[in-house]
C-alpha cells in the first residue's frame, strides 16, 4: 500500500491527464523509500502521519522537476532536502557517529 495515491500526486503537480501515471508511480516508489529510509518510527497498520504524506509528495515532485540533476541540483550529496528533512525530524531517533 502506497503512502500517497497517483490521484494526490497528480493534483499536487497539478497534472491535468493521466498521461504521465507510469513516470510518477516510478517517482512514488523511490519518494516512499527515501523518506521510509530516513525515518527509524514504525507506523501500525501502515497509517503514516499528513508530514509524512507531505514528505513523499515533496520528494515527488522534486523528482519530477530535477529529471536529470545537476550540480545546482538539490537531489546530491546522498541527502534529503532541508524541507523533507524538517518534516521527517519527529520520526527519526538521532544515531550517534
């Protein structure tokens, strides 16, 4: 079960056609594993929380909009951006190095 539906990205993106489905179920599995990667909570019963909700949506659309990254890019350095980052903060226990 996916944390966001292709509905909700669509609206999100403001897509009017289904026409690039196949393009953003391939960004919603890796939006849903970088943000499931980063957090260290469990949720029951696969209910995620709305900042989680917005996390993978903002990875989504990064995604859609840095379709080849650059060095400008803001998907280098193996990190999530500062706004995914923020929304995740509550459901990641720090590690120490």
């Amino acid at each position: 079960m996916s944390i966001v539906t292709v509905d909700q990205v669509r609206e999100h993106l403001r897509y009017d056609t289904e026409d690039n489905d196949p393009m953003l179920e391939m960004y919603i599995k890796a939006a849903e594993n970088a943000v499931l990667n980063y957090v260290t909570d469990t949720f029951e019963n696969n209910v995620y929380p709305d900042d989680i909700k917005h996390a993978v949506l903002l990875m989504v659309g990064m995604f859609d909009r840095e379709r080849e990254p650059s060095k400008e890019s803001s998907i280098i350095d193996n990190y999530l951006p500062p706004a995914v980052r923020a929304l995740l903060y509550p459901y990641r226990t720090p590690t120490a190095i």
